[in-house]
C-alpha cells in the first residue's frame, strides 16, 4: 500500500475481470467472448481506416457510429449515447444519475461491477434477492428508490426478462431512473430499446463486445430520450471528449450494418448453447434457463470448485464464482465453437 493513497483509494473493492490466461492452448470458456470473429466488413473498416489520418482527433462526437446504431433501432441519432465499451458508459450513467438520497437497486446475483460504481462514487444501494428459482422478480423491488437497474439477461445466471415484466416495472416505478443492460440480449432476449420513446425514466445499454465479437475495441451504447443522452454527454465531455478512436467508430459502424454477418454468429451461438445444456444435463448437471452466449450450471453431486479446477487441468477454463455461497457451485461456462464445446465434454467425461 502506497503512503500517499487517500483514504478513499484505501476503501475500494475493484472489480476483478475473468482470467484473460497467457497460454494459448487452452480452451478458454471464462470471459463470454464470442467464439465467431468479427464482421468481415468491420474488419475492412479498421484496414481502410488505418493511414495516415490517425494523426488526427477522431470526431469527438462518433458521428457515424450513432446514426449506424440510430439506424439499426430505428431511433433519433439524439437518442444514442456511446463510450469506451458498456463499461465506461455504465460509469457515466452511476455518476450521472444514481447519486440520490434514496438507495440503487440491483439484484444481489449480477454484474459485480455495479456494486464497484456503487463504492467508487460513493453511491448507497440496496441488492434486491433473487427469487428461488435464480430469477429477477422485479416485483420484489421497492417503489422508494433512487434508480434501478439490472441485466436482461441477467448475468451471470443467464436468466432473461420478458418484455411486459420490464414495461410493467416501468408502469410503476415512474420517479427513478430504470436501466436495462442489455450485454447478451441478441442471444435470445427482447430488447426494452423498444420501449424507450414510451417510457422517459428508461435508459438501454449494451455492448459491441459479445454478439457482434469486437470486445478487444471497446464499444458500449445507450438509447434512452434526448434529455437523458445529453446529461451523459455532459459527463462524457467533463471526463473525456475523444472517448471513441477513429478504428473503433468505424468498426462499429461497419458491425451494425452488416447485418446477415450478425445473425448468422447469434444463431451459430444459440444452436450451440442447446447443445451444451443438453450434453451438460446428460452428465448430471443442473442447468438454468440461458438466453445468453453462456450457460450457468452446477453438478449434482461435485462442487463448482473441484470441477473448475479439474477441467483446468485438462487445459478448459471456466469460470467459478466463489460468492455469494448460494451460488458457489455453480460454473458459468461460456459457449464456444463446436471443436471447443466437445473439448469441454471430453474433459467433463474424463473427471465425472
């Protein structure tokens, strides 16, 4: 610990990310990376991109990146926020509108990253549990709050929302900001950016980093009403104007229009998760309902640790989640190609 911390740095509790190994020969199913790379055409976009104008500012506004995205929601360009993947967004969106008298709500099985934001700006909340059956019951969220938010799916269960519960929260919770993250949505879930010109308390986040597989360029996105876009871009432009390099906004802009590119890796996903959740249960697993790119499991009879670290030695990496202790067996298994999905089964095969 360094003498000149301030109390504050002293007391934070920083997210700690998936294990990003240095080997490459292991089958890495930890981080809910996409197993299908990125659009050729975003590919093309970086190559076409990259001269000599990288000398230059990029457009502190990411022009082209919000009208693809506007385009592809078919909302206003005035409705789209984006940053440093959902990540840097998120932050904005804490500091921006979560800083009330009354308490954040979440689940207390989500992203670990919204209790962080809760410590880093010094933000109280208040985690809503889960119901038995590991899903969000949002009825179960009070109505005296200052913001809630959540994922839809939910991470890291995989668990999704259908689109009346979040409209039905909307409905009633009508004085505090709701967000509805959205990271995994195109696996299977309904998007609540349908909801957004009916509803001026919801702001939608997402990310480029797992369906459309540009999660080494860092692109996040929000789609809320102009009034709530503009607060973040006040923030956005108090903290750093050029959040966006020119390589990322044209990748992301070639990533949304190339939309058969995008379908066809979603389903490839999604046809591969059954797959999984079938061979999973097959050899003595309980698995949850996903609508993600990962599977959230534990074994009837092997604790979630011993088979992290048996499938480790076998070169798979999954990922384990110690607490909270409701879920300490369970393993949440991202779905990869089907060379790496059958390299899970022989190592399950080989330990079970």
């Amino acid at each position: 610990m360094s003498r000149f911390w301030s109390p504050f740095v002293h007391d934070l509790v920083p997210y700690v990310p998936g294990e990003q190994p240095k080997l490459s020969r292991l089958v890495k199913l930890n981080t809910n990376e996409n197993p299908y790379g990125p659009s050729p055409r975003a590919l093309e976009a970086i190559r076409a991109a990259t001269d000599d104008s990288l000398k230059l500012y990029p457009d502190p506004d990411s022009s082209v990146l919000k009208q693809a995205i506007a385009n592809y929601y078919s909302v206003d360009v005035s409705q789209v926020f984006v940053g440093n993947g959902s990540d840097e967004v998120l932050a904005h969106l804490f500091l921006g509108f979560f800083k009330q008298d009354k308490p954040l709500l979440f689940p207390d099985i989500t992203y670990s990253f919204y209790k962080v934001y809760c410590g880093l700006y010094q933000i109280d909340y208040q985690a809503v549990a889960l119901a038995d059956d590991f899903s969000i019951d949002l009825n179960a969220f009070p109505a005296n709050n200052g913001g809630i938010i959540f994922p839809n799916p939910n991470a890291p269960t995989g668990m999704p929302l259908p689109l009346a519960d979040i409209e039905a929260l909307l409905q009633r919770n009508t004085e505090s900001l709701v967000v509805v993250d959205e990271a995994y949505v195109d696996f299977g879930a309904d998007t609540a950016i349908a909801l957004v010109n009916r509803y001026p308390n919801l702001l939608v986040t997402q990310t480029l980093s797992k369906s459309r597989s540009l999660a080494g360029m860092r692109i996040g996105l929000a789609v809320g009403q102009a009034p709530l876009i503009e607060a973040l871009e006040r923030i956005k432009n108090s903290f750093n104007s050029y959040p966006l390099d020119k390589l990322a906004i044209v990748a992301g802009a070639a990533a949304f229009e190339d939309q058969a590119w995008f379908r066809d890796t979603c389903q490839k996903v999604i046809d591969s998760r059954e797959q999984v959740r079938d061979g999973l249960i097959q050899r003595g697993f309980n698995v949850l309902p996903s609508a993600a790119n990962f599977i959230f499991a534990r074994h009837t009879t092997r604790s979630g640790a011993d088979l992290a670290a048996a499938l480790r030695k076998h070169g798979v990496i999954v990922r384990h989640f110690s607490k909270p202790e409701r879920i300490s067996d369970f393993l949440r298994i991202t779905i990869g190609t089907p060379e790496q999905n059958q390299a899970l089964f022989e190592a399950l095969d080989a330990e079970l």
